[in-house]
C-alpha cells in the first residue's frame, strides 16, 4: 500500500512543485541573464537583486482580468491552455532524477515511474501539447493567433521528426528506451553518450530549440510580425498557463538531454577511479546542475542570435537535420553491428 | 475484477466519444473528440500490457494523423452545413443495408463459435513486461515480408504526395 500510492504521491507532489517553482525562478533567470548579456541590471525592485519579483509576478498574473472574445469558441479557448499545460508536466513522470537512495533504510528510486518504453512516452505526451497550440490559436477566432497557430504547429510537427531519429541513434547505443537503463547504460559505457554521439546531441539540441518556440526559432510569435502569435487574445491566468508550459517544456527538453546525452546523476567522469570522492555530492544534485547548465545554454542563445526567416527555418529541418539524423542513424548501426561480431 | 472494471469503463468511454464524433455539429470539436478517443484506445492496450503498442498509438493517431485532420479542417472552411441529398429516401436505404450488413456479421460469428467453439485464433504469445524487443523480433522475422510490403506503400504514398503538391519538379 505505503510502496504502491504514498510514495510515488509524495513523489509527484515533490516533483510538481519543483517544477512550478523552477518555472518562476528560471523566468527571473532568463531576464537577469538578458540583462546580464545586454549590460543592464535587470529586475532589482523586489527584494534583493530582484529575488522575490517571481511572486510579484504571479500575483500579477492572478489578478489580472480574464477575457474570452465574443466570438471565441469558449469552451475550445478554456481547454486549450489546460491542454499544452498537462502534457508539459506528465512528461516529468519518466525523469529519473538521481539513483536508488534508502530513506529510513527503505530503498526509494528517485523517479515517479521507470516503463520500458520511457522515451517513447516522452514523444507521445509532446505530440499531444500541439492540440493546445492550435486550438488556441483557432478558437480566439482572430488572424494573428491563427497564424501564429499554424506556423507553430508546422514547425513543431517538422522538428519532431528531427528530434525522434536522434532518440533512435542513442537507443541503439543504450539499447534500451527506459530513462533509467539509459543511464546506467552511460555508467557502464565510461562515457557519456554526449562523446558517442555528439552529431545526435547536436540536432536535438537544435530541435529542442525548436520544439519549445525559443529563439532564433520563436517564429510562433515573432513580435513584429504576429503580435503575440496564438496565445495574443489570452490575458491573466489563462495566458499564465501557456506561459507556464512553454517553460515547463524547456525544462523537459533539458532534462531529456541531461539523461540521454550528459548522463542523467552520473557525476562527471563516472568510470575516473580518482574522482571517487565525488561522490559524497547526493546524484539528483548533479542532475539538476546539468539540466540548469543546458536550460543556461537556451537563455544564452536567445540573448545571442536573431531569429531565423520561415523558409531558413523549414530548409534547415527538413533538407539538413533531418538527413543527417538518418545518416547518423545508418553510420551507428553500422558500427554497432561491426563491433558485435 | 479491477481489470474488468477498467475494461469495460475504458470499452464505455471509447464508444461514448465515438458517436461524439459523428454527432458533434463543430469539425473541429469532432476531430478532438477522436483524439480523446484514440487516447482510451492507448488505455485498452495498456490493460492488455502492450506498453509499446499503447504509445505507438498515441504517436502516431493521436498525435500525427489527427493533427493532419485538424489543419484540414481548419483550413477548409466547413462552417455550411451540408446540402442534403436529393434523393430523400437514400440515406435510411443506407442505414437499412448497413445494419443488415452488421447483422449478418454477428449471426455468422455467432453461428461458426457455436459450430467449432475452440478454433479460430492461435493462443496469444507471452508477453512480458519489455514487449519491445519481442514485437521488434516478430516483426523481422515471421512477418518480415508484410512489414516490407507496408514499408513499400508507405514509400509510394510518400512520392505520390510529392508529385501531386509539386507539380514541376
């Protein structure tokens, strides 16, 4: 009873605040590093440096007046938040967020759920979040959001094909789609699948880029073109939703990265026999450190570079990374397969 | 009991948002209701221990067909609803036909259970918990040349878009 419901309750009540607040404070975090970047101060009103601003926003978000437009398909337009919101979050039900610790001499894995078909799940449940965006966009029966709706689906049905075939390539070399034998197959390999595969970890990086409507690739709601792209008719709590999954979403994609490709706990160098006392530092503290080091990465790139025109966008999925993850594919299989014999 | 239950609450919400689909008077509200038809089909294959098959599913209809229709539909404008037929009396001949159609079926399969109740399908495989690696080994062996021959189709229907959307190539 206690290992069939308390616990992995406990666990996902754990988890889902962590997420909620990881979101508030990687959204100060995001316009502290702009401002950083652009040699300005950033919020520095509430609180020291700006600590608390977070909640201020909240507050903001909360009070703020909630309008549906008269000619919006309203029960369309209240559901689709809730469903780009929903499958940003039961995607963390897979992460595995560090190894096996004992809490009261009782073994408990850090992850809600370990299938066997980890990774799959994570690709089925972001297939479903396109429904919110578009349905958003149609239901505010109004041209921007429309647009915006259409360009974001377009763009994320495209570099979901790219982001699938470089999951292909690491389960071939994992040989496994469970999160958790991913990781230890990491451990047994000696290294991460970051040096086996960096051309894989590369287009998915890219396409994480995509996949999450960040920038260069913010196309779905590029400012001056669209307004605010599909979410422009929401205000207050319903526009927090959106707002909430898109960063809930960046944290999945750099989680998934931080498990496939950076070795999920493992601490750096794992097989290093020197580096041993490493090991005192708890495993779901490196986790979380390598996953704010690839979420750094996307507010860095945003600071950094322009946006991409539509057509560079669709050429570079479909004509470059698309081919070269299948070729990345034929070349690991072929290796794989010499090596075997 | 428990797998009872869920059988027939997944088997009740499945048919419930099926007549949804042909009922809703919206496109758009009709193509969601088949979303979330497809995604208590996952639940059933889930009850059946086919994890794989469950999410594969979800990917695929749910998740990649489904949104095809939507851009059809939202793209085409079907706000009109559509002129009936002129002929008044074709659509219950249809429905007479149809349900008759129906009745045979399950007189027939009535009839040849009782005839030779024990044959029919061949005992299900084992399935364990990682049935990945198990329908990745069935698929290229015992059904290789189906799975080929899907695979060809695939190809064809993939050039054949191809053509038709680009028309000097």
């Amino acid at each position: 009873m206690i290992d069939l419901l308390v616990i992995p309750l406990i666990k996902i009540v754990i988890v889902l605040t962590g997420v909620l607040i990881t979101v508030m404070y990687l959204v100060l975090l995001e316009r502290k590093v702009q401002a950083w970047v652009q040699v300005r101060l950033g919020p520095m009103r509430v609180g020291p440096h700006g600590v608390l601003q977070p909640i201020a926003d909240v507050l903001k978000l909360f009070v703020k007046e909630d309008i549906t437009p008269v000619r919006a398909d309203k029960v369309v337009f209240t559901l689709a938040p809730i469903i780009v919101l929903v499958p940003a979050i039961i995607a963390f039900a897979v992460i595995p967020f560090g190894d096996q610790v004992s809490i009261f001499g009782k073994p408990v894995p850090l992850h809600i759920a370990d299938l066997n078909v980890g990774l799959l799940y994570i690709v089925a449940v972001a297939s479903i979040g396109i429904y919110g965006i578009i349905l958003g966009g149609w239901s505010s029966n109004s041209k921007y959001p429309l647009l915006g709706a259409l360009r974001a689906s377009a763009q994320l049905i495209s570099y979901e094909v790219a982001v699938t075939l470089t999951f292909v390539s690491v389960i071939l070399v994992s040989g496994s789609l469970s999160m958790v034998d991913i990781v230890t197959a990491q451990k047994a390999n000696g290294v991460w699948f970051a040096f086996v595969q960096p051309l894989a970890l590369f287009i998915y990086f890219v396409g994480a880029l995509a996949e999450t409507n960040r920038s260069p690739f913010d196309l779905p709601e590029a400012e001056q073109e669209l307004v605010a792209g599909f979410h422009t008719e929401y205000s207050g709590m319903r526009f927090a939703l959106f707002f909430l999954a898109e960063y809930a979403n960046m944290i999945v994609v750099s989680a998934v990265a931080t498990t496939l490709f950076f070795g999920g706990w493992l601490r750096p160098f794992p097989s290093v026999a020197f580096l041993h006392f490493l090991d005192f530092v708890p495993t779901w503290i490196w986790f979380v450190v390598k996953t704010f080091l690839v979420l750094y990465l996307f507010l860095w790139i945003r600071a950094t570079l322009p946006r991409y025109r539509y057509d560079q966008l669709m050429r570079l999925g479909w004509k470059v990374l698309i081919p070269l993850a299948i070729a990345n594919i034929i070349v690991t299989a072929a290796v794989k397969v010499a090596l075997s014999d | 009991m428990g797998q009872a239950i869920a059988f027939y609450t997944l088997a009740a919400c499945i048919l419930g948002f099926g007549v949804l689909v042909i009922t809703a008077k919206n496109t758009v509200h009709s193509v969601m209701f088949l979303v979330v038809n497809f995604l208590f089909v996952a639940g059933l294959y889930v009850l059946l221990g086919a994890q794989f098959l469950a999410v594969i599913q979800v990917v695929v209809y749910a998740g990649g067909i489904v949104v095809l229709y939507l851009f059809v539909v939202m793209l085409v404008n079907l706000k009109r609803p559509p002129e009936a037929h002129q002929d008044r009396r074709r659509r219950g001949r249809l429905g007479v036909t149809c349900s008759l159609v129906v009745l045979a079926e399950l007189v027939a399969i009535a009839a040849y259970k009782y005839v030779s109740p024990a044959a029919g399908l061949p005992p299900a495989l084992p399935m364990g918990p990682d049935n990945v690696a198990q329908v990745g080994m069935l698929l290229y062996t015992d059904y290789l040349i189906p799975f080929e021959l899907a695979s060809m189709l695939l190809l064809v229907a993939m050039v054949g878009a191809i053509v038709l959307a680009k028309r000097d190539l």
